[in-house]
C-alpha cells in the first residue's frame, strides 16, 4: 500500500490469518484497500484486532490522496489505536501532509506521539523522520527538531544535514559548547552544511591550500592506460554512460597524486565533468581549480554582466546543470551546458529577439549562455530577486517556488525553506548550486560572501501566477 501496489497488497493480504488462524476476509481487505473512507466510516466505533489492523491500511491508502481527510477519520478512531498503531498512522499522515506543506503536518505529526517512526510496525522509517523535523523546521519548534533528530536510526543521524541542524536544536536549548562541538565535526567538510557549519562557529572559509600540479610523468601514465584509453573511445562515439562506467572502474584504489593526475589528464582532454568527478575524490591533497573549473569566463561574463547576474552563481548553476558537457541532453530533453528545455528556449529567444534562432542552436556556446542567463534573469526578477527561489525555480519551473513560498506560516531563513523543498532533486539542487557559487567565490577572490546571507530570509507571500515557463 504504501508503494502504490495495491493488487499485490491484496495478493499478499489473501495469505494472512487472523489471531484465530483463520482468514481474513478478502471483502474487508480490498474495502480498505480500493474503498477506504467508506471502510473507515462503517468501522469508526468498533474494531476487532483485524478491523484495526485494516483500518491503519485504510488510513495509510486514504492520506496518499488526502491527508486532510486521512486525519478526520483517525482521530475518530484514535482511541481504539493502540499506541504503536497510532505512531504508524499518525506519522504517515503526518508525513504526506509534510509533503504537501501543509500547516498541518507538524500538529499531526505530534499526534502520534514519540512512537512515530520507532514502532514494530513502522515503515519508510527515514522518510517519516525527516519529514517530521522539516516540518517542525517549519514552525521554528527546535525541541521537537531536537527530539526528533535523536529518534533517527544512527546512520541517518549522522548525515551532515542532521548534524547541523541537531547543533541548531541545541543552541537554541541554550546549550553552547554541545552545539559548536555538533558545528565543528562538519565545519571542514565542503558541502552546504559544511559551510553554514563554519559560518556558525564564526570561521571565514579559507580554501586548502592547492596541491602540485601533477608532473608531466604523472599524467602521461594515464594516457596509456588501457582503461583510459577504452573510456574515451566510448566518449568519442557517444557513450558516455559506458564511457563514465569504465572511467569510475579506473578510480579503485588511486592515491591522492593519482586521482590529482587523472583528474589533470581528463582536464588535457577537455573531459571536464570526469576531472570534477575524479577530483572530488581526494582526501588530503586539493585542488579547487579541478573541483570548480570556470572554462569560456569571458563568453559568460559577457552575457550576466550587462544583466547583473553573479557569474559565481552562474557558474554553481552550470557545475550542477551539465558539469560543463556543451552537448548535455537529460532524459527529459533539457539541452547544452545550461540545460535548457526546447519551450524555454524558444520563450526566451523570442523574447530577447535572438536573430536567427533555431532549435538546433541551443548546444551552440554563446546561444546557450544567452539564452540561460536571460532565463535565469527572468525568474530572478520574477521572484522578487531571491537566487534561492530563482535557483529552484531554473530546476522544478517558476510556479513550483511561488506556491512553496505561498505555504509558509511566517518568514523562514533560507536554509529552511531549502531544507523544506518537497521535491528532493530540486532541494539537492538548490543546496548544491547556492554552495557551489560560494566555491567559485573564494576562488575568484578576494573573500567569499556569507552563504547565510546569501540564502536570505523567504516570508510568506501568495502564489500569483507567472507567464514564465
């Protein structure tokens, strides 16, 4: 039920018994299954253990589609829940309504008390968990943040994304030096949170110092690497998954100098996604000229500057977009380095009176970067200068923002309001594109700007609508 498979759910139901040993009755089960509010309403003042176990499917199948109703009929049957059972449909309510931001979620959520996501029964423990403390980040509630973070099984807890805000639950609790001790174990780590981590313990970001440059010798050895060779030749006739498989095979085992000369081999060749790829892998030796490359600076600035646009951005957004493959196509049909999909680029071609465009033209360099950073313009004017929401809104379309925006209770600080992005690409995307231009910052110096300040503070603000597409 909880994957959509409902004939399976039935299939399998038909096998269960009841504490009696006898069957179930296949009536009732696919009632709840294909029928649940009138399953739920012909069974709210009594239930046997197998009309409870029941109803909980009924009430899961009902909040996929409505939450709203989902938590009507189980609060009316809520007392005859027991609390394990409580904990499972309370936190799945909770959880589809956390998905729809709705206001709801966090009050519903709580509901299910401290059993939710630890029940015997519980299921997608990490989904439901997460959910409950985006939305009590939501509603600024840190203790239930707090308490929630410390209920997540410990290999969820100690992602960096839980870490730091487990050190933001307990500055607020007023408990410092724990907090700055949470901030510190990440505070090095070069990634979103890594940064705000820093930026909290007050540590301006110094990039590491840039390893040797690989030696002539040390790159050569690559070119006559029989995998190497195999992986270009895929990339030469078009394969470029079979081409990345063969390339990441290679990777086993190198040492820091290595992945560095592999990574400055890849860059010789102008295979740059690979050199970013390789280069990311190092543990000890660095160099952000390999992680953060900025190839045609001068083809970008000359179409963000007279647009205002920060070519830091820009080049986040690119990084993250097509890790600078000129000829990127995705599976939905978005093209070039900035990934623009065939309507948006005629959109924004006809409303930049583009001569001579065709759509054969959008992998072509400067059309690409034109017409991208007109786009990225766009959106940015559209909501209200935000590079955060305009962020979101290059990667899930300008309306998706507006309404995420429009369901806030009160004015959030960026970092929640991306943290609470429903879709999880477009929030991944988001965290990476806004941390990348940070990067691209401190590379082009001299000093890199606050990522904070740089997310801003979304408020509330209704949806409208947009012509954008």
């Amino acid at each position: 039920v909880e994957q959509n498979q409902f004939e399976t759910a039935k299939r399998i139901g038909a096998r269960a018994l009841d504490p009696g040993g006898r069957p179930v009755d296949q009536r009732l089960l696919a009632q709840a299954i294909d029928r649940p509010a009138a399953f739920l309403t012909a069974h709210e003042r009594r239930l046997t253990d197998v009309q409870r176990e029941l109803a909980m499917v009924a009430v899961v199948r009902l909040a996929r589609e409505n939450p709203q109703d989902a938590a009507e009929y189980a609060g009316a049957l809520n007392l005859l829940l027991t609390p394990d059972q409580r904990g499972i449909v309370w936190g799945r309510i909770g959880h589809m309504a956390a998905l729809r931001l709705m206001r709801e979620a966090h009050d519903w959520y709580r509901r299910g008390g401290d059993l939710v996501g630890i029940g015997p029964d519980a299921a997608r423990v990490d989904e439901v968990l997460e959910w409950q403390a985006r939305s009590a980040l939501r509603v600024n509630d840190f203790k239930t943040v707090k308490a929630v973070i410390d209920r997540m099984p410990g290999a969820l807890r100690e992602d960096p994304t839980w870490i730091y805000w487990n050190a933001r639950a307990l500055a607020q609790a007023g408990r410092p030096a724990e907090a700055q001790e949470q901030f510190a174990r990440i505070a090095q780590q070069f990634h979103f949170y890594g940064l705000l981590a820093a930026e909290e313990l007050g540590h301006a970001l110094v990039l590491p110092p840039r390893a040797a440059m690989p030696t002539a010798e040390e790159v050569a050895a690559f070119e006559n690497n029989p995998g190497f060779v195999r992986a270009f030749k895929f990339y030469e006739l078009g394969l470029r998954l079979d081409g990345n498989r063969e390339w990441n095979w290679q990777m086993r085992g190198l040492s820091d100098r290595q992945l560095l000369a592999a990574a400055e081999f890849a860059r010789k060749r102008g295979v740059l996604d690979r050199m970013i790829s390789t280069s990311e892998r190092t543990k000890a030796e660095f160099d952000f000229t390999q992680r953060f490359p900025a190839p045609f600076r001068e083809s970008l600035v000359q179409y963000s500057a007279p647009l205002g646009l920060d070519e830091n951005w820009i080049y986040g957004l690119i990084r993250q977009e097509s890790r600078f493959i000129s000829n990127a196509r995705s599976s939905v049909g978005a093209s070039g380095l900035m990934q623009l999909m065939p309507a948006t680029a005629r959109y924004v071609a006809k409303r930049l009176n583009v001569p001579n465009f065709t759509p054969a033209r959008v992998n072509e360099l400067d059309v690409n970067l034109q017409l991208g950073t007109g786009y990225l313009k766009m959106v940015l004017d559209d909501l209200d200068g935000s590079p955060m929401l305009a962020t979101a809104a290059y990667n899930a379309g300008p309306g998706r923002p507006r309404a995420w925006r429009s369901a806030l209770v009160r004015p959030v600080e960026g970092a929640v309001f991306a943290e609470t992005i429903p879709f999880n690409e477009t929030r991944d995307y988001v965290k990476k594109v806004m941390s990348n231009s940070i990067y691209y910052a401190a590379l082009f110096g001299p000093k890199a700007p606050s990522l904070k300040a740089r997310l801003g503070t979304i408020a509330p603000k209704s949806a409208g609508t947009t012509e954008l597409p």
